[in-house]
C-alpha cells in the first residue's frame, strides 16, 4: 500500500485540473441586450509592415524598431519609427511602422487614403495581398518599391476559442458588429479569427469609425449573429 | 336647365382630377426584397455654402457664382469657383462651393476633413448650425472668418410626399439605410426629410461611402424602417 504527502495530493489535484482546463482560458459570457453581445472595438489607423530586407533598405543594415507602445494583440507594437507613402498622385507623411517584421511588406490604407495616394487597394484580411495596390515607401535612408503591398483592412474580430465558444461563433464565420454612438452603424460582414494568442477585439479602419462616429479609448460594439 | 358644352364638361373634369391629386405626384412603388426598399443614393462631397456678403470678400463685389452642373435637388448646383478651408492645425484646397447662395455660410465636412483642420464638428441637418465649428475660407480676393458654419452632414433621404407615402414613411422618421457592396454597412438612424421640390435620393458623406465602399455613379441601397 502507498501512502501519498500533502504535497503529493497537492500535485495529483493540481495536474488533474490542468488537464481538465478547469479554470483555464474560460472566457465570460459576453454582456447581452436586446442590441447584441457587447464587444470590445479598437480602430486601426494606416500602418505599415515591413520585411528585414526593406527595413534595412530604409533605416540601415540590421536596423532594430524602437518599440513605442505594445498594441493589444500579443507580441504586436507600435514602432518610435515612421515612413512616407508616396505614389505619383500624392503622399502620406509619418505612417506608423508595426513590429515584429514580417515575410512580407503590407501597407493598411482606409478607402480615404487610398484616394490621396490614388491607389486602388482591394479589401482583405491581413496576411492576404492577392491584388493587393503598389507604393513607394521612403525612409531616411532609402526607398522600397512595395509592389503588391498595400490592401485596406476587412473588418474582423480577434478571439480565442474560449471566446468563440461564449460568443456562439466559429472561426471564419461572418457576423455583424453594431456601433451605437451619434451615428449608429452596423458592419454586416465581419470576419471572425480564432487564435489562441488573440485578444478579444474588433479591429476597424478610421472610415468605418469615421461613418459611426467613434474614435479613440474604449469603445463597446455589439456582435449579433448574422441570419 | 343648363346645358354644357364638350369644352365645358373636359374643364369640370379636369378640374376634378386636378382636385383630387388623381395622376399627380403620384410616386412609384419601390422595388422591395428581403433587403428593404431599393432607394438611390448619393455621396455628398465636402462643400461650402456661401452667403452674399462672403462671396463679395472671397471673390470681389456682386461676383456670380458660374454654374459647373447642377445638382441633382431642384436648383442647386455646383459652381467652377473653389475656395480653401485654412485653421492653424490645417488646410484643405480645392473646395466646392454650392449655389445658389443662402442666408448663411455653411462648411460640410466629414470627419476624416475635420480631422485634418482639426476641427471638432457636430454631426446636424443642413440648417442647423448648433455648436458649428470655425474655419478660415480663403477665396482669391479676400479671406473670411466663418464662424459656427461647420458641420458633419447628418445621413438624410430627400423626398416628396408623394414618395414618402410609397415607401410608408413620415417627415423626420428616422430610418435605416443599408448598402450591399463588398462591405455591407447599415447606417441605423438616416433622416426623412420631406418637401415637394425634392429629388428621391440619400444623401450620405465620404466617410460613409468609404465604410460601405461605394463610390460615384448610380447607387442603389435599401431603405428599411426602424422598429
């Protein structure tokens, strides 16, 4: 017969937990009313994501961002560093540069944007360039030729699956976010992503916040089951 | 007994119809679907309105605005002449000014322009210039100091009485519009606005368009009534 410590019990109890996933990445229900379920939502002002090579093309060989702020989602910042966008229409002066660096350039533009560089810039999700516009990015110490780079932002959702669960939706799945300010809109066709280092927010662009009326701090939306 | 002429009994006829509306304004149903009511819509770029004294000190004494195309309300047009919005935080060239001229100077701007002069702008019904914001308008001739003219344009539906009974709605009704492009959006709280000289159509802003990515031409959304 084996006799077990407290400390044994402890770890027995403690390992069986853990794997249960008791207490872990339990995501609270979401606030209901009859507008939705409330949700957070953040806007994303135009930005820029660069590869190592146009980095060391614009600010010097083995450059390193300086990290101003951390951005909600994990690992994600806001670089002290700043690009110009330019086409033959026009320019855009000190875009923020987001870290880490990526495979590949992307340059988020509004529509608003887009019309100032002149540029026609399809709608789509990070990560996606599939049409994706042209510009010239200039930095201190050079220029990038940033071919196929520049989309504007399809609205999503960020969530873990915890999330996804309490919220009743699927990864992909396409829903609608309410905005209930001066100017109440809603965004029918919003995308949700699931992963587990997300962190529970709607990611909008400065047009969409501009036609709702809503603009920095902390701003509730509501998420309502698209039929 | 009196007797009538052919002439005369066409006369009380058509007096009878003239009485009773029989064949007059009589609006079109609306194409209906799942989606609502198809009704034109219209993007409304920034513009300024000009009263008769600040058109003498932009563009000299008893100056004439030169009509460029008329717009699409009953005799309002868009002149050749522009003028430029000037604060200490901004400038924007190349505005449109609206005719024929008004009682008051008037500013409509989007959100994302007065982010530019960096002007907090209430959202109002053209008219209604309640806590208007300030601007410098720069015109070739001389500068004026428009205080309390601007405004973010408040979503609204032109239309007469006899579509207003088409589509089941009242003046001041607040609807909802939506728009079916690849960035569905529903603005929640758009205006009826009902006169006999107006054209049907919703008049929305740049950074509306911009949300639901709709631009120029023929527009069509759907109008839905608010429950």
């Amino acid at each position: 017969m084996n006799y077990f410590s407290e400390k044994d019990i402890y770890d027995i109890v403690a390992n069986v937990v853990a794997q249960s996933g008791l207490g872990k990445n339990k995501a609270a229900a979401p606030v209901c009313s009859d507008e939705g379920m409330e949700i957070p939502i953040e806007i994303s002002a135009r930005h820029v994501h660069l590869d190592r090579e146009s980095l060391d093309i614009l600010f010097g060989k083995d450059y390193k961002l300086t990290k101003k702020r951390d951005l909600s989602q994990t690992g994600q910042y806001l670089s002290e560093e700043r690009v110009k966008l330019v086409t033959e229409r026009g320019q855009i002066a000190s875009v923020g540069i987001l870290g880490p660096l990526r495979s590949k350039n992307q340059v988020e533009l509004s529509f608003s944007d887009a019309r100032i560089l002149g540029v026609k810039a399809p709608i789509r999700l990070s990560g996606d360039l599939e049409g994706a516009a042209d510009v010239l990015i200039v930095g201190p110490k050079g220029v990038v030729s940033a071919k196929g780079s520049v989309i504007v932002a399809k609205a999503h959702v960020h969530m873990t699956a915890a999330d996804a669960e309490a919220y009743g939706v699927v990864d992909g799945e396409h829903v609608s976010i309410s905005m209930g300010t001066d100017r109440k809109v809603t965004l029918n066709d919003v995308i949700i992503r699931v992963r587990e280092d997300y962190v529970l927010a709607v990611h909008i662009d400065y047009d969409e916040a501009n036609a709702a009326n809503v603009n920095g701090g902390h701003i509730v939306g509501h998420l309502i089951k698209n039929r």
